[in-house]
C-alpha cells in the first residue's frame, strides 16, 4: 500500500481531453463501454479522477452530448486541432498550479498511481510523466501550468509533438517498469485506439478488472 502524502484533493487539478476524431476506431472512444450497460470510457475516467482531486473537467473540441452522470461535470471548448492544444487548453483552465491530464480512452486507470504522481509532483514542484519501454505517456501524466506559455510557444511554431512537449515541460519520468511496480500500474496506462484494442480491454476487464 502506497504511503501518499503531502497532497489532498485540493492540491491538483484533473482534466480529460475527449477532443479526439476517434478515426482508428470509427466511433467516438469516450463513449465506450467495456461490457453492456456498463459506464462509458469517459464516465469510468471521471469517476476515477474524482478521487484524485476536487477539480475534474473535461476538454473536448466541440459541445458533447455527454452521457446524463456527467452533464454537471465542467466541460471546456479547446478550439485548437491536436492533444498539445488540449494540454494547453487544460493547463489553462486548471485551478491549480499542478493538472492530473489522461485521454478519455484508459479504461484502467489507477487512482492510486495518478495520486501519487500528483503527490510527487506537489511535493518537488515538478510536473510528472508515466514512462515504459515504449516510452512516456504524455496523456498520463501532471503538467505544471507555469510550463503553458512555453507549451504554448512551441504549438504556435507548430511543434506539437507530445513527447517534445513533455520534454518542454521538464516533466520527471516515473517508470512503470521498475520490478517494485504493479500490473495495476501497468494497465493504468492502456488506451484503447483500435476495435482490436477494445477486445482485449473487454477481455481484461472480464477477469474482473
């Protein structure tokens, strides 16, 4: 069990880009479900944020007809074209100076790890990035707000790279490989993107996840 602290609710902002075209699926992702009747891959998202802080909103392009559970829940127009202009647009909106950023396709995200990277975050004042072999996960991830005028910059010379961004943004790596960490920590940065990706989703939850 992790030993959190030095961070509550209050300390971190959360924000769920569901901006996406959706084009290697053909469906929008948010509105996903794992299993019939099951919540949405965007109602999962925010009820797992919600235990991380006190300041969920989500990011989408245009007005959602969102589900009914979540037609209270902040939703701010990003009219930029890519996830950095998302970032940016989350940066901007969060009430703190540390925002918890996920895509609205990680149906296992991890409370747990997502407070614990905010925790780190507050405590060194550095902005924190999931990493694994195949690298870091911008998306699962705490940004500082006081990197968005650079963020910002580097978008208007159209570098919109998110691993750049991350760079940027001098985001710490917390590596998920490391023998201590846990399949729970290793899911927690699965996203679905294909129908193929949505099976095996499917197929995890299933074993009662």
């Amino acid at each position: 069990t992790r030993q959190v602290t030095g961070m509550t609710r209050a300390s971190v902002s959360a924000a769920v880009l569901i901006g996406g075209r959706s084009r290697r699926m053909g469906e929008p992702k948010a509105l996903l479900r794992l299993a019939e009747g099951s919540p949405t891959l965007v109602e999962r998202t925010v009820a797992t944020l919600r235990s991380v802080s006190g300041d969920v909103f989500l990011v989408a392009a245009a007005a959602w007809a969102l589900p009914r559970p979540l037609r209270a829940c902040p939703l701010v127009i990003d009219t930029g074209t890519s996830a950095a202009d998302g970032i940016v647009t989350a940066l901007d909106s969060a009430g703190h100076r540390f925002c918890v950023v996920v895509a609205c396709d990680m149906p296992f995200l991890d409370a747990a790890l997502l407070r614990e990277m905010g925790e780190l975050a507050v405590r060194t004042g550095r902005g924190v990035i999931a990493t694994d072999l195949r690298g870091g996960h911008p998306l699962h991830a705490v940004w500082d707000r006081e990197s968005a005028p650079g963020i910002r910059a580097a978008i208007e010379r159209n570098e919109r790279s998110l691993g750049a961004l991350a760079r940027l943004g001098d985001l710490a790596p917390l590596d998920l490989d490391d023998p201590g960490r846990s399949d729970t920590d290793r899911w927690s940065v699965f996203n679905v993107n294909t129908p193929d990706d949505l099976a095996l989703a499917r197929a995890h939850a299933g074993n009662g996840w």
